[in-house]
C-alpha cells in the first residue's frame, strides 16, 4: 500500500485520474482481493486447527513397554533387548548406526547410538536426540528410568510414526537414539555422554555438524508434574522459537519457570557452536527426589506431559522449516 501512495503525481492519487467506469472495475477487483485476502487472514487466524499432535497415549504406552525391560544400563542383557526394540520399530527406515567401544573407568562398554533420518526438500538438518541408557552406578539399585532414559526414548519414537511417510516440505529430521549418556561413576566431562561425544566428533570430521539448523535434547519429559527449565547453554532463539511453539499450542505454562545451565548429551554439540536446547525438566518431585532414584517409575509419569513436549516439538519443527 505504500507504494501505491508514493506513486501519486501532481498531488493526486494514481486512481483519482482514472475514469469512472475503470474506477468502478478497480474497485471491484480490489473488492474481490479484499475478500479473498481476509479469507487468508483468517485461515491464518485459525491456523491452530493445523498445529501437529502426537499420540500421547501411543508414547506413553512405549515408555511403559521400555520401562518394563527393567535397567537398561550401559553393557546389559536388558539393553542389547531394548537396541532391538528401537530397531524394530523403525522398520522401513532409513537406520544408521553410530557403534563403537567406550574405555571408561568401569571397564569397556559397546556404546551404540541409533539414527533414524527423515529427508526433507530443504538442505539442512534438525535433530532431535534422547538417551535410552539407564544409569549404571545404579544397576543394582531397582532403578528403572521411566522418566529418565524411558520418556527420551519413547518421545523419539513417537516423533519417527509422525514424520514416517510423510513428504518432509522442510529440512531433514534425524532423530538419534543416544547411547551411554548417564556417567559410569561420577559425572565429568569424561565421564559421560559417551555416544553424544563420539558422533559429534564423528559429524565435525565429516562435515555434518555445519548442516545442523538446530538440535534438541528430550530428556526427563515425562514428569507428571511438568516443568521444562530455561537451559541457558542453548542458542537463545532456539529457546525462544520452542517458547512461541509452546505459546502457539497453548502450552507456555509448562516452559521457563526456571532458567539456569545443563549438563546433558547437547554438550559436545554446543561446544562446537551447534545451535541447540535441552529440553529437559530438571525438577522430578519435590527437591529432585525422584531423580536417579528407584522411585522414577511410571506412576510419576502422565501421557499428557508427553503431548506438551511432543506437541511443542513438532511444531517448533514447522517453525524452522519456515526460516
Ligand atoms: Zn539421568
């Protein structure tokens, strides 16, 4: 419109000059254009009908069937069943495997990350991983992980039934199985994230890592009580663009009550100046109490926590599509 008005000559308006009958005509296309234009505008308005959802209730019923596998800690039985759970379901996927042996302070492990990559018509990739580790020092606590290592793995499952068959019109997803996240002993910077270090490394000397538009951590989702923290070692447009998603699904109570730091398997991507976020909710019950403890079990867990954050994923992936 602002054009139109600079192209006046002579202190009238272009339109001005025009005779009537034409006059009549411009109106009456313009009058047609106004009409479809608002018909966008309220498309645009009521975009809410398209914003994506998960099957919480298919999610939830994964992170009960993981949990139900018992400990699944780095070099177990229970883990080499869980490995071959993931893998059945993505059958007919592209499956890639990042495997490889971890020399850590208990011992050599076999650490095997899983990705799952879902081609999209845009160059560029979003990634989005979650560990299925249990914690080690805790194998012969009764730990299980519902929330911690069960919610991560289940989610990711989830996201690869929405994007399965489905024409991607933006970047490619890859979503990867995290391995060896939880530390063997105490965590350090070398005692922990096995797998998210090793294919960091892996995709700096192949070039991958300068593909990445964003990468996102799920960790710890499932929390009845759901809280997802601020975590200021993120790339702050990332956080802010899962904030407007969140707002968009009407979710935004849940997210950045608190903000502050985290360690987590987003580390060594982010020390490599790959935009990330870890979502994570770092308040299980009160005071944290039901963090690596026996008592992160289903109970504590609610399906709709994982429709917020399966939600607001998915749709901050529609966003990033768009920039
Ligand atoms: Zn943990």
């Amino acid at each position: 419109m602002k054009k139109v008005a600079n192209s006046t000559a002579g202190g009238q308006a272009w339109f001005q000059k025009l005779p009537s009958y034409l006059w009549l005509k411009i109106s009456l296309v313009l009058a047609v254009t106004l009409a479809i234009g608002s018909r966008v505008a309220a498309a645009a308005s009521t975009d809410n009908a398209q914003l994506p959802h998960i099957d919480a209730k298919r999610a939830f019923e994964y992170t009960r069937e993981v949990t139900a596998f018992g400990p699944r800690y780095m070099g177990s039985e229970n883990h080499k069943k869980l490995e071959r759970y993931i893998v059945e379901h993505l059958k007919g996927d592209e499956v890639e495997d990042d495997a490889f042996t971890a020399d850590t302070v208990e011992g050599k492990f076999p650490v095997r990350n899983i990705i799952a990559k879902f081609p999209g018509t845009k160059d560029g990739i979003i990634v989005i991983l979650g560990h299925y580790d249990t914690v080690y020092p805790l194998r012969n606590s009764g730990f299980v992980g519902a929330n911690d290592g069960g919610s991560s793995t289940a989610i990711l499952l989830e996201y690869a039934n929405q994007l399965r068959k489905k024409k991607r019109d933006g970047y490619s997803v890859w979503l990867v199985w995290t391995d060896g996240e939880e530390a063997v002993r105490h965590w350090t910077n070398t005692d922990s994230v096995y797998g998210a270090r090793h294919l960091a490394e892996k995709w700096e000397k192949d070039g991958t890592l300068k593909k990445i538009k964003a990468l996102m951590v799920m960790d710890m989702i499932g929390d009845a009580d759901l809280d997802i923290a601020r975590n200021t070692k993120g790339a702050p447009w990332l956080l802010d663009l899962i904030y407007s998603a969140a707002e968009r699904e009407g979710y935004q109570s849940h997210f950045y009550a608190q903000e502050g730091p985290s360690e987590d398997d987003h580390v060594p991507f982010f020390d490599r100046g790959v935009p990330c976020a870890d979502v994570i909710d770092f308040d299980y019950g009160y005071n944290n109490v039901f963090w690596h403890s026996p008592q992160d079990t289903m109970d504590k867990l609610s399906s709709k926590s994982l429709q917020i954050v399966g939600d607001t994923i998915l749709e901050t992936i529609h966003l990033l599509d768009q920039r």
